[in-house]
C-alpha cells in the first residue's frame, strides 16, 4: 500500500539524518575574509605547517599510506585507500577549542575520513567539489570534555576503507569565541 512505502521512506529518512555523523562548520566566503592572518593569530593556539618535515616532526606526526608534496603554491598531505595522519597538537586546557582545516575546493573521487580527537570521532569530513576553483577552511568544534585539563591532544585523520584523506592544506587549533 502507499501508506506503507510512505511510512517507510520516512522511517528510513529520519533514521538516516539522525544517524549521519557530525560534520565541522565550512565557512562562508564572508567568514574567511573575516579570518584574516591576524585574527587566526590571535585564536591560534598551534599550527602545523603541512608538507613541512620540521614542524610535522615537532608535531609527533604519524601516517599510513600517506604522501605530501606542492600544488598551486602550497604543500598538502593526504592519506590514501584507508591510510591515516595524526598528530599532537596543543589545546587550552581552559577554554573551547576548534580544529580549523583548510582543503582544496576540486577534491573529489572517494575523499571521506573521519576526524578523532584522542581516538574520539569528531566529525566526517567528505570532498566532493565543496569550493571548486578555490581553498577553503572547515572548523571542527572539538568536545570540551576531550580538551578539559589537557596541554595537548592527538588529531587523526582516517580515511574510510578505499577512500582517501584530504589533501589537507593547513591544521590549526584555535580557541573558540563562544562558550
């Protein structure tokens, strides 16, 4: 009967939604222009610089089938089919923090990965043409039962079986304005 197909596409729908895994916020064009230099400075708390071995080492990095190398004038580090990156990244330990992403706006073809906090999922994080022709950043709201009373935490990005990290263009932590 058709009420039964109905009720079961909505059933089916609701369940989907309410099951789907957390994303982080991508900003608008607004907001990136109003994350100037200056004012990501003055929320960072640690930055690593992606593709760069001496602040990646600073940062304990760790992968699985990863490779970095230049595109379009800046280094990137991705993960390849179920590959992995982490690092150690410093947090306030009294105050909410973010983890603010910058990818490529073309990324496409199998790029969905998940990102942990501590081996805690955060977000899901799916490249399908988000921006294309341009970068643009992504900020991650990070739990602050994850951060409360720590000086650092691990941030992992793993790809889902088959599927691809990134490419990852820049990974900050900032604190967040609000409360």
């Amino acid at each position: 009967s058709y009420f039964f197909l109905f009720a079961s596409i909505a059933f089916f729908t609701v369940g989907f939604f309410a099951l789907s895994p957390k994303t982080g916020h991508q900003l608008t064009l607004n907001e990136q222009t109003a994350n100037t230099p200056a004012v990501l400075a003055a929320r960072r708390v640690d930055e690593v610089k992606i593709g760069d071995p001496t602040s990646e080492s600073a940062h304990e990095m760790k992968t699985r089938f990863s490779g970095s190398g230049p595109f379009s004038g800046r280094l990137v580090r991705d993960a390849r089919n179920g590959g992995s990156i982490s690092y150690d990244m410093k947090v306030d330990s009294a105050r909410p923090v973010s983890l603010y992403c910058t990818y490529w706006g073309n990324d496409s073809d199998g790029r969905r990965f998940d990102i942990l906090i501590n081996e805690t999922v955060i977000a899901t994080q799916t490249l399908e043409f988000n921006d294309p022709g341009h970068f643009f950043d992504v900020e991650y709201k990070i739990p602050e039962q994850l951060t409360h009373g720590q000086n650092t935490v691990t941030v992992a990005f793993q790809a889902y079986p088959h599927k691809t990290v990134g490419g990852i263009y820049g990974c900050q932590t900032l604190t967040r304005p609000d409360r």
